[in-house]
C-alpha cells in the first residue's frame, strides 16, 4: 500500500470550503453554494423509493456534476449510499485523499499503467475487452497484486462495453486471468429519460445476457443499470444496486413537469453587480456592437462571464434575478463581464446580489430553464460552472 499512503500524505488542497464572505475577501466576486442538507434529502429520498435490497452507488464524477466530490460523497454516504462512482482514476484518488474510504467505481477508462494505483487505492476498474483484461492482468501479477473489476456490456450505447453476443466469451477468458476478479457487471441506458421503448430493448438484452452468463456459472455481487431517469422510470431496471447522478443534486432526469416532487436543487450560483450606469439612447453594449439601447436604459455591469461559465455562445443565458425580479442579459457575455438591462428594477445598485441560477425572493432561475435556453442539459449547466469558483457550503 506504499502508493496509497503516498497519495494520502500529499499535501496537494483536496477542494476549499469556504463562507461566502470568504469568497468575496479572497477576491472572488461571484460565489457557488451547494446546499449539502438538500443532497441528504434527495439520497434518502432515492433508497426509500428502491428500498433496503438495493444498494445505492452515488455518482460523484466530474466534482459531483460540479457539486464538489468529497463533500457530497461524505453527505451522500451518511444518508443511505454504499458505493461511489467515478470518471477516472484521478477523481477517485481526490476522494482517497479527503479519507473517505468507500468502495469506488471508476466508470470510464483506467490505463494499464494506473493499474498499481488503482490497487493500492482500492477501486474497481470496469472491463470491457479481452486485451484491456490482459494487460491489466499483466500490470497487477506484475506487482503481485488483484485488480476488482465490473462487466460492462454495450446494449445499445454505443460506447465502451463488450457487445452482448461476446459477453460470455469475455467472462471466460477473463476467469482464467487470476489477478482479476469480476464483483460486477452493469450497462447504461442511452435515453431513459426519453425513450422508454429503447430502454426496454436494453434491458432485455441484458437480462439475456446476465440470463446466460449466470447459466454458465458466473455471478456478480453487483448488477447494475439504472441511471437517475432509470431508476424512476423502470423498476425492473434497479437489480440490486442503483446508479443515480443527477437526481442526487435534486435536478430533473426527466422532461418538464414529471420529475418527482420531492427532487431539492442543491446548487446556487450568486454574483454582485459592480456598477450600476445610466446610457443614453443610441449607445452600445459590449464586444461587437450587438446591442443598442432604444432610449435611455439603466444597466448593471456584473464582474462574471464565461470563463466561469456563463455561457456566451451560440445560445446563451437569457436572464438572471436582481431584487427578486428578472432581469435580462443584453449585449455579448465576456471573459468576465456581463451586463444587464435594470431600467425596471428601481434601486438598483453596486454591491447588490444577484442570482444566476437559483431563487431569489419568489423567483427561482432552475438548471432546466437555462438548458433550454443555451440548447442544451442541465448536467452541462452544472458541470461547466468553472472550478476556480468558490464552493460555498451550506448545512443546518
């Protein structure tokens, strides 16, 4: 365990928790709080619907969908999850790092020389080809040591997973490869949010699948296939362990309106507005002359733009909220400026809050209202507010 004590003993800062007031002292103007007492709410809320027999894998890859990993992962295993999932080796590490010690999954691909790391880290690698097995076997009897490992089948994703015909093939050749161990075997559905005819086409192939695998003789531990909009949508799909991500941080997996209500968005992000002028008629706003005032308008200049995620193009946010009402984003977002017309919000004025995702007053601006207008999801939404931003987080 030589490595995972090394990457323990890094001093490198796992993530910084800081107060909103800290986010303003230390310089940054705008400022992201997670509410962790909302997150608590939703995992509870996911085990209660599937019940004690099911285990719970929360999704915290790409920083928990933005959320900030370690500390969703710590809530999220205080109120009912069993098991973490990751992206990559690096995200799980981040975990190792902050001391928490539940099993973990990476999801994505794990290269034959982190394998050692991967051991001494104690995860769980997915496996999906026979030359991707051997080299892993090769890596770990290398070190003399034993790799766990999920099945992962391609139904219809389209993306890294044995084919369903090769399954069984795959699992025998991967049994006679000692230093590797299969605990697990799950798939992903391509759009269970939309299609729930496709979605059973992928379920039934790998029933099929597990059917025939188990008739071989092989069995998991873990089965595995429900996402969020799974989970919610086809019981079936649960087996004995869940896979949720986005409705962890109490956001829609499903279309307007048939989310479940008990779903709490866990995320905010603020901003104060740094000038608030008056332009006469005729004036322009911003990169490229693209927008004119048509009299005299009042705008509020806000120190935030798309290096913190603030989408600019080719569709960007259209509002934010400022004294509770709406206000409109006018002119080109830049690097770090966006200006917005207040000419209908009197007292606007410098060092006032305002809301670019979240609820202010009786108004709330949802990650699914600024997906529709950039044209897009609300996991890009969440997972592209930048990094360098301020995690401010909140818990009663």
């Amino acid at each position: 365990m030589d490595l995972y004590k090394q990457a323990l003993a890094d001093p490198s800062p796992v993530y910084a928790e800081t107060s909103s007031a800290a986010c303003r002292s230390s310089g940054f103007p705008s400022q992201v709080s997670i509410d962790l007492d909302a997150v608590a709410a939703n995992v509870r809320s996911i085990k209660a619907l599937v019940g004690d027999t099911v285990s719970l894998m929360a999704v915290v890859k790409a920083n928990a969908y933005g959320h900030g990993a370690p500390q969703v992962a710590r809530v999220a295993m205080e109120n009912g999850a069993d098991l973490l999932a990751v992206a990559c080796l690096e995200e799980a590490l981040e975990l190792r790092r902050a001391g928490i010690g539940a099993p973990i999954l990476t999801l994505s691909f794990v290269p034959a020389d982190a394998v050692a790391s991967a051991i001494a880290l104690d995860l769980t690698v997915a496996i999906f080809d026979l030359e991707q097995a051997r080299r892993y076997q090769s890596a770990a009897s290398g070190i003399g040591g034993a790799l766990s490992a999920h099945l992962k089948i391609d139904t219809g994703m389209g993306r890294l997973g044995v084919l369903p015909g090769d399954a069984l093939a795959l699992c025998q050749q991967v049994a006679e490869l000692p230093a590797i161990s299969l605990e697990g075997i799950y798939t992903h559905f391509s759009s269970a949010d939309a299609s729930s005819r496709f979605t059973a086409e992928q379920l039934s192939r790998f029933c099929d699948s597990l059917a025939q695998l188990e008739h071989q003789g092989f069995r998991f531990k873990h089965v595995h296939a429900a996402n969020s909009a799974a989970l919610l949508t086809e019981p079936a799909s649960r087996f004995n362990l869940v896979r949720p991500g986005l409705s962890i941080y109490g956001l829609n997996p499903l279309g307007a309106g048939q989310g479940p209500a008990w779903l709490k968005p866990a995320m905010s992000w603020k901003t104060t507005i740094a000038q608030v002028k008056t332009l006469p008629a005729g004036s322009f706003v911003g990169y490229g002359n693209t927008y004119r005032t048509r009299g005299s308008e009042t705008i509020a200049l806000l120190p935030v733009g798309y290096a913190d995620g603030l989408r600019r193009a080719p569709r960007r946010w259209r509002e934010v909220l400022a004294r509770g009402r709406r206000a409109p984003v006018i002119g080109r977002i830049s690097m770090e400026k966006t200006a917005i017309n207040v000419s209908h919000i009197p007292g606007a004025r410098a060092g006032d809050e305002v809301v670019l995702l979240g609820k202010q007053g009786d108004d709330m601006i949802s990650a699914e209202e600024i997906a529709r207008w950039i044209g897009s999801i609300n996991y890009e939404v969440v997972t592209s507010i930048a990094p360098r931003l301020p995690r401010d987080f909140v818990c009663v």
